[in-house]
C-alpha cells in the first residue's frame, strides 16, 4: 500500500511538472510568436512604403509614357541660312543683270554691289539678302551654268533653341515688371519708391536687350544672307609692252612737272627778260657812242 502511494505521489508530481514545462513552452511559443507578428508588421508597413515609392515611380513612368505617346506638336526650325560664292563669268554685265532680274524673282533686297579693277581681272561683288524660303532656288537659279567656284561657302545656323529661350525670358521679365508696378502703387515711402522705379528700371533694360537680340534673330532667320564675288580676266600686257608703257607714262609725266617748274618760276623769267632787255639797250647805246 505504501508502495502504491508513492508510485501516486510521483504520477502527481510528473503531472504537476509536465503541465508547468507546457505552460512554459506554450507562453514562450506565444511570445515568439507575438514577436514575429510584430517583426512582420514592421516589414509589411515597409513593404507597404516601398510599395507605394513603386507604385508612384510606375504611375509617373506610365504618365510619362503616355505624354511621349501623345503626338508633339510641330516647332518650326529657326535657322540661319548664309552663303558665299566666288566664280569667273565670261560677261561681267550681263551677270550682273542676270543676279538684278533673279533677286526681284525671288523678292530679295540688294544690301551693297561695287566693281573694282585689278591687274588681271575685273570682279563685281554684290551682297544680298533673299528670304529663307528661296534661299536654295535663288542660289540656283543666280549659278546656273557655272561650271567651277573658285570658293563656295555654305552653312546653316539651327537658333531654334535660343529663339524660344529668349521669348520666355521676355515673358517673364515683363511679368516681373509688371509685379514691381504693382507693388510701386502701394509704397509708401521715398526710398521704397526710389528701389522699386531701380528694380524696374534694371528689369526694363533687360527686357530691350532681350527683345533686340529676339528681333536679329528674327530677321536673320527670316532672310539669308548671300556674298556673290565674280570676275571676267583681262588678257596681260607683254613685258616689253608693260615696259613701253611705264616709260611713256613717265616721259608724259616729266613733261607735265617741266611746265609746272616753269610756272612756279614766272617771277623769275619775267625778272630776266627785263634784264635782258636792259643790257640790249646799254650795248645799242655804247655803240651809237663809239661811232661819234
């Protein structure tokens, strides 16, 4: 019986310590298991956050695709357009009235047109402006039959870029001005008036720079500009030619500074001829003298 009763005893005793053990388990199993639901929690709102980067960089990836999928309007180029031509013709005049009659075909403006003579040829330059949208016909329409340039010189400047970054900046120098008017008629002193007409008085100034720069390019990109320089050779003097003709041109010139020696010398001359007319006279009277 005594046996029996502790065998009991021990059953209750194991009970006792497995219900501890598993209660124990069961808390720190509890426990872990909160501490992960926390750890998940944390990474899940991060997740969230990163997604919501993600979905954001997506949404403006897409919007931005879809604006580049749009159709982009049209931007006229604003180029320059210069030219430069040096040939030789065989008829300086006819040219000359061939370029006259293709600039008012092509309704071009003469800027400068002057004719010069050298040793061995005679050349016309003429500078010209045409609008940009005949430059290409104009120029060959003006060359046609030219066979050979002696230089050719062609380039197109693109200023579209600068053409719209100057007009924006006007646009909002002017907006800045017209902030700084708006501000002068609530001053309400001397000096604020004083600062705001100087703000204003900058802003203006770079406002006319701004707008002459806008209207060269304007005008440059409008009409192009275009140098002609043609000539007709002359034949070349002979060198024995060349000579007889240098020694005529100084015999005719010794002649002309002889006479001109001779009327710088008058006083002179007319000074001698008295004199000589004196001692003509002396020697007929000693004569006339000696005679009696």
């Amino acid at each position: 019986m005594k046996l029996n009763y502790l065998k009991t005893s021990a059953l209750i005793i194991s009970s006792i310590l497995l219900v501890s053990c598993g209660g124990q388990m069961d808390a720190e199993a509890n426990a872990q298991d909160d501490y992960g639901a926390y750890e998940s929690y944390d990474y899940l709102e991060e997740l969230t956050e990163v997604d919501d980067y993600a979905n954001a960089d997506e949404a403006i990836a897409t919007e931005n695709y879809n604006n580049n999928s749009q159709p982009i309007p049209q931007i006229e180029r604003k180029l320059i357009k210069t030219a430069s031509l040096t040939y030789e013709v065989e008829d300086l005049k006819a040219t000359t009235e061939k370029v006259h009659a293709s600039l008012a075909l092509h309704n071009g403006y003469l800027s400068s047109e002057n004719e010069y003579s050298s040793y061995d040829r005679n050349t016309v330059n003429i500078s010209l402006r045409v609008p940009s949208n005949n430059f290409d016909a104009f120029l060959a329409d003006v060359t046609q039959g030219v066979g050979y340039f002696d230089s050719k010189d062609i380039s197109t400047q693109d200023v579209t870029e600068e053409f719209i970054d100057v007009k924006a900046r006007i646009k909002t120098k002017k907006e800045v001005e017209a902030q700084y008017v708006a501000l002068l008629d609530k001053a309400v002193s001397i000096g604020e008036v004083m600062e705001i007409e100087r703000q204003i008085g900058y802003i203006r100034e770079e406002i006319e720079v701004a707008e002459g720069r806008l209207k060269y390019l304007q005008n440059s990109t409008s009409y192009s500009t275009i140098s002609l320089s043609y000539y007709k050779l002359v034949e070349e003097p002979s060198k024995y030619g060349k000579k007889f003709s240098n020694s005529f041109d100084l015999g005719w010139d010794g002649f002309v500074n002889f006479f001109v020696v001779l009327t710088a010398l008058w006083p002179f001359a007319i000074l001698a001829i008295i004199t000589l007319f004196i001692i003509r006279a002396y020697r007929k009277k000693s004569k006339k003298k000696n005679k009696f």
